[in-house]
C-alpha cells in the first residue's frame, strides 16, 4: 500500500471530520469514543494528529468508510492509504 501524499492525507482526513460532523447518528459516537469535544473539534482540526485519529475511527466500520467515500467519491483504499501518510499511521510489521 502506497500512502498518500501528505497534504493529499490531510485534505481527506478534513473531509471526513466535515462528513463525521455532519453525521447526527455517528458524531456522538465519535466523541463519546475520542474524548473530543465540539470545541476540540473546531480548534484541532488542522492538526494532522487529530485528523488521524478521525481516519481511525472511520476504518474502524467498513460501513463507515462506504458510506465517507460513496459520498466525497473516493475509492475505499484511500482512507487507509491516507492514514498511512499522517502521524502515527506507520504500520507495525511484526516478525
């Protein structure tokens, strides 16, 4: 897998917090599993940490990441791949 490119990453990753914040049955779900508040929301959303972090809650549910890239027409491996290219989004070979 071939990660992104980094500002590429982080323009998915704010799509996705736009589309996750828009979501009313999914946001709280996201909150209540990160500890974010609204307010962390708006002030961390450039970070490329945060955005990782919601890049992880998303792959957490194949529905969700159907549902993210049916709608900002993106192939279902780019959020991974985006992942792959901002902080903390190395995979872990174990051997």
């Amino acid at each position: 897998m071939t990660p992104l490119a980094r500002e590429s990453a982080e323009l998915l990753a704010t799509q996705a917090l736009a589309w996750l914040v828009g979501n009313d049955d999914l946001l709280p779900v996201f909150l209540g599993t990160s500890g974010a508040g609204e307010t962390d929301i708006r002030a961390r959303a450039r970070d490329p940490e945060f955005l990782g972090s919601v890049l992880d809650f998303l792959l957490m549910d194949d529905a969700w990441i159907s549902a993210f890239c049916d709608s900002a027409n993106y192939t279902y491996d780019q959020p991974m791949r985006a992942r792959a290219a901002l902080p903390g989004g190395a995979q872990t070979n174990w051997t």
